[in-house]
C-alpha cells in the first residue's frame, strides 16, 4: 500500500524503521561524495544542517574533523542517540528530535543526504522553499539525489535532473547539478550531485 505524505512525517514510523533494523539506506560512514566537499571545507565554524540525518555519519564525520556548528534533526530519537552512542563528546543540544519543516533557525549550509528521498514526492517543491527559509543569504545547499526511478509507493523515491531543477532552479542558483563521479560502488551512475546557492 503506498504511504502518504502525512506518514512519511510521521515519527512512530521512522522510529520503528530503527528500532527494527530496516534501515537499508544506511551504509555507516559518510559517504565518498560529501566527503569530498567537506575536505575542501577551510572555515570549521560555519552552520551546518543535518535534516532527516538518521544516524548521520555526515556529523560524525565533521565534528571529528573539528567543524564546531553541525546540527541535527530526525524524527526518530533512536537514530539520534544512536549518534550519541558512537560520539559521546557530540553536543548533544545540537541533535534536534524534530520535523524539518518545522525548524526556523538558519545556517550557512545544509546537507542532503537520503532525506530528499524519503520524503512523498507531493513534499518536494515544500522542501525546497523551506530549504531556501532555513539557508542564510548565499547560503548553499550541497548533496547527492538519486537519478534513478527507483520506488513510487514507498520510499526511497527517484527522480531526475530535470524535475529536480523544476524546484530548486525558481529559489537556487545551480553551481552544481551533474552525475556523480565518486559515489560509493552501490549508487555508482545513479546519483547527481548538487551544490546549490540560494538567491536572495
């Protein structure tokens, strides 16, 4: 039975989906893309999100590189003690047991990773208003969404470049729209990365 938008926001089902293990998405390191831009990364104090981390090897990653401002929001609070499991020195008021949508602080930089996916694709063109409410001026939104059509009835979903510009293109200018050329061996041809600067 295909899941709603409504579901898909709902906590109890992410909750669930840890406490039982199905959490297929998860390959438990930070992955080789984002890696690569965090690298490149000089100023450690910037404000980084997190939205839909999970169990966010992404934050674990930066802070043990020093980067002092991640934060996190997910729905589920196992995935988020789970981060706290692994880093205990993570601050833990900067792990937010919350719905994205629903956040107003803003930052210098939000990750994607996964979240865009799990979402109903009747919440895309929400994620990316409210993507460009939560950025800073010339803030950018950096990542990986899958270029691949993948499920329509229960998450992960797929797309491609060209609905993905549809939304980001009106609130975002496009530094970086183009297929992966590091991702990890399973998502090899089937990722594009992004780098996307909000316009004022």
């Amino acid at each position: 039975m295909a899941l709603t938008p409504e579901e898909l926001l709902d906590a109890k089902y992410w909750e669930d989906r840890y406490k039982n293990n199905q959490t297929g998405w998860d390959i438990g390191y930070c992955s080789t893309p984002l890696k690569a831009y965090f690298d490149q990364l000089n100023d450690k104090n910037i404000r980084i999100l997190i939205p839909g981390a999970g169990n966010a090897y992404e934050a674990e990653y930066l802070h043990r590189a020093g980067f002092t401002n991640v934060w996190v929001i997910d729905l589920a609070p196992s995935a988020l003690q789970n981060i706290l499991n692994r880093v205990p020195d993570f601050p833990p008021d900067h792990l937010i047991k919350g719905n994205f949508f629903d956040s107003t602080e803003q930052y210098d930089l939000v990750v994607e990773q996964t979240f865009f996916c799990a979402l109903h694709p009747d919440l895309r063109s929400d994620y990316a208003r409210h993507m460009h409410t939560v950025l800073k001026p010339g803030g950018r939104l950096m990542g990986v969404l899958f270029d691949d059509a993948l499920n329509t009835e229960h998450p992960p979903y797929g797309g491609h470049e060209e609905e993905y510009r549809s939304y980001f293109e009106p609130l975002f200018n496009v530094v970086i729209l183009e297929r992966c050329y590091n991702s990890i061996q399973p998502r090899a041809d089937r990722e594009l990365f992004i780098l996307l600067e909000k316009k004022d």
